[in-house]
C-alpha cells in the first residue's frame, strides 16, 4: 500500500509551477491513466530533461506516485482521500489561453499510440531519433 505523508508546504510549491500544473491537469482529466516520461513530453512539447525534473517535484511533493518496471517508470496521481482536495482545485482552473486543451489533445493522441495498456517506446532521445531517422521522418 502506498503510504502517503503529506507537507502542504512542499504540495503548494510544487502547485506554484506551470509546467507542474499542466502535468497535473492532464492526469487530473484522465485518474485512471498513468503516463510516462516520454508520452509526457511529446503532449506537453517540452524538453525531457525539464518534464523529468518537474515528474520528479511532483512525486515528492506526494501529488503523484510512480511504478518501475524494467527501464519504464509509470506516474499516476496518488488514490488517497487526502490528495482529493487539490486535484479537484487543478480540475477547477480556467484555461483562458486553450492550452489545457491542447495539453490534453496531446496526451490523447500519446494513449493511442500505445500497443499495449503502458508506453512501451523508448524513452531516450536519441532512440527516439534513431527510428524517426529509420522511418524517413
């Protein structure tokens, strides 16, 4: 069972950051998926490095959990009672500028590339590279 401890202080910095807040927002529309990094990155359209920073904020902050397998981690948002507040406060932003939605189009169009339940691409840059340059881009 995932224990959770809970610092608000440490919840409300990493609220405090808009690329955290897209990350969540994305998750928040969709509890039931998990994502990883690179589907992150590809719906977001932001370098990997900074998605993998701000993945990391997010986990130890207790606002998302995550799961290993193989050379895959897998994010989800915390099931607890607990984190049921702020994700609701994340659901409940304006998207003035449209680009919640785009964000959400993007993950979208990540999920259906999956072969299977969980991403299994590579996740390195330059694998990724590597098969568009073999694909003819």
């Amino acid at each position: 069972m995932y224990q959770l401890n809970v610092e608000p202080t440490e919840i409300f910095k990493a609220l405090s950051d808009q690329t955290r807040l897209r990350i969540l927002r994305v998750l928040v529309s969709m509890p039931r998926e998990e994502v990883c990094l690179c589907e992150m990155t590809d719906a977001l359209q932001e370098p990997e490095p900074n998605v993998s920073r701000h993945l990391k904020a997010l986990r130890q902050s207790g606002l998302l959990m995550s799961e290993k397998e193989g050379r895959w981690v897998y994010h989800r948002l915390v099931p607890s009672k607990v984190m049921l507040p702020f994700y609701k406060v994340i659901a409940s932003l304006p998207d003035k500028d449209g680009s919640f939605k785009k964000d959400l189009s993007g993950f979208k169009s990540e999920i259906k590339k999956r072969t299977s339940d969980r991403c299994r691409r590579g996740n390195s840059k330059g694998e990724r590279l590597l098969k568009q340059l073999q694909q003819g881009f």
